[in-house]
C-alpha cells in the first residue's frame, strides 16, 4: 500500500472513531434528556443528543463514500 493509502485509511480509522464517540455521547445525552432531566434542561439535551448523532451519521457517510469514490489511478 502506497503512503497516499495509509493515510487515508488512517484519516478513515479517525473518521469513523469520531463518529463512534460522536453517538456514544448523543445516546447518553438522549438517555438523560429522556429519564433524569426535566424543564428546559431535558428538552435541550435531547436536541443536543439528536444534533449529535445527525453528526455522527454525516462523518460516517463522508468516511466512506471518501473510501467507495477514492481515485486509485486505475482509470
């Protein structure tokens, strides 16, 4: 594998770690916005909570269609 492709696998192994913290986080904040919290507090959790996993699905969607519509120069 040519340096040009470690570094993007390793751009793609970041992406996607990222994205896997991204939710983790979203899914906690989702889990305390929905059972703990209330008022004002609960409600604004849990649009941070969703804004955080819509995050989340928009860097894995780039992480991999940046892998399915790479140019390997076998044109």
């Amino acid at each position: 594998m040519s340096a040009g492709g470690e570094d993007r696998s390793a751009r793609r192994r970041r992406r996607l770690l990222a994205a896997g913290l991204l939710a983790v986080v979203g899914l906690i904040l989702l889990l305390l916005g929905l059972t703990v919290a209330d008022g004002a507090v609960a409600g604004v959790e849990v649009v941070l909570a969703l804004l955080l996993l819509v995050a989340s699905y928009a860097v894995q969607r780039v992480a991999r269609r940046e892998t399915v519509f790479r140019d390997d120069g076998r044109r």
